[in-house]
C-alpha cells in the first residue's frame, strides 16, 4: 500500500502553485514505482482511492516504459492553469492539464519525462455544457465528448475513443474515472455533484468496451466520499457498475 500525502493548505495562499506540490511528487513518484512492479507482470490495474492527481502515478509509472493515452473520464476537464485561471491550487482541478504537461515542473516534468501523455494520445469524456475549460482543452486539439453525447449513446463514444487510440504508435493506454461523471441524483456523494451526467448503465456501457481493449492497461477510480454516503447505497452501486463493467 502507498499512503497518500495528506492535504493540508497551511501558509498556501493564490499564486503559490498547487499546494502539497512536494508531498504530491513524492507520492507519485512512489506510486509509479509501485505500479511498475504490476506492469512488468503485464497485469491490469485497478487503483482504487483518492483525488485526481493519483493519475500522475501511473502516468509517470507508464511514461518510464513507453509513449501510452490516457482517457479521462469526468464531470469536469481539470485543465485549470496559470494561463486560463487567475491561480491554480488543489491538483484534483488541473489533473488532466499536469498529466499534459501544463503547469510546475516538479509534478509535470518528474524524473525529466513530462509530459506523462500528449495532446495527441489523451481524450476526455463526461464534462457538462458549461465546463469552464472546454474550450482550452479542445483548442490544445484533446478529442472530447460531452456528457450529453455519451448519454445519447454511449457505445459510440467508446467505439470512437478506441479508434483514436488504438493506434500502432501507442503502447496502451489508462483510463482515469472520476465518479462525478454521473449525474448527481445518481451519485451525490463527491466533492462536486452536477446534474446532467450519466446514469449506471450508461457508464458501464461507456466504460466495458475500452476496458476490454488489449491496448487498456488499467483503470484509476476516485473522488467517491464515503462520508457521504452513510448507508452505503452509493458505494453499493458504484460497486456493482465497476464490477459489471470490469467483468
């Protein structure tokens, strides 16, 4: 098990960066090392737990063996920086921007291999209309399919993701999924619930297909917070949707 760096703002004030950003590159680096031990077994990850930013481990963990994609999976773009945003802070809102390579090279840049994944081998689904950076992420030319196109048909859009990235030129990919792409009456039990989003059976038809993918290495799952969830309801149905769609 590798311990995630525990959040804590302290003196962090606008225009210091993202905060913990040391205790976040050390957890990285760990995670990426411990990652790598399940890759040169050629086994599935499934990394459960978290914010955002633990896609920088298996990020870095992957970037050490090769050129991989990254599908993002999300309520919101988390393509926050200093360029479109008067400060950054909390990495879980620039996750998709630092696995990119945008943003402090002491989490973009770790061991001189950043970016983690390019523009061009890295798609996002699942933000909502009034995504705040939608526009940035398409005009760095991210593919990106909104949440209401999945829900319209989800097969497509996995159909249109693995055409991108199953490329001869890519070694796999990772798919990172932040549980908030569901809509909030199905899952109101993360930091930021919005409506709009996907229901189970939408997502277990998004998520089978690419997961199914010899190019797809693993899969991050994060943001759920049990706290929120007192009786268990939520973590019942979200487990029962990963399994499914795992299976």
């Amino acid at each position: 098990m590798v311990t995630p760096p525990r959040y804590d703002r302290g003196d962090w004030k606008p225009g210091d960066g993202v905060f913990n950003a040391a205790a976040i590159a050390g957890y990285t680096v760990k995670l990426a090392d411990r990652l790598g031990k399940f890759f040169d077994e050629d086994k599935f990850v499934v990394l459960l737990g978290g914010e955002c930013s633990n896609l920088l481990g298996p990020g870095l963990a992957l970037r050490r063996r090769g050129r991989f994609g990254v599908v993002y999976l999300d309520g919101h773009s988390d393509f926050r920086t200093v360029d479109n945003s008067p400060y950054v802070g909390a990495a879980g809102g620039e996750a998709l921007a630092l696995v990119t390579g945008r943003g402090q090279a002491d989490l973009t840049d770790l061991e001189k291999l950043g970016p983690y994944a390019r523009d061009t081998d890295a798609v996002l689904l699942g933000i909502r209309e009034d995504d705040e950076y939608a526009g940035d992420v398409e005009t760095a030319g991210i593919p990106l399919w909104r949440a209401r196109e999945i829900i319209d048909d989800p097969g497509a859009a996995a159909a249109g993701v693995l055409k991108y990235l199953e490329r001869d030129e890519l070694d796999g990919f990772w798919v990172h999924l932040d549980v908030d792409i569901l809509d909030a009456e199905v899952m109101p039990a993360v930091d930021s619930p919005d409506p709009g989003g996907l229901d189970h059976q939408q997502l277990k038809d998004l998520l089978r297909p690419m997961l199914a993918s010899d190019k797809c290495v693993g899969i991050d799952i994060g943001i759920f917070d049990p706290d929120l969830d007192p009786d268990g309801r939520y973590a019942a149905e979200l487990t029962d949707t990963l399994v499914d769609a795992l299976s």
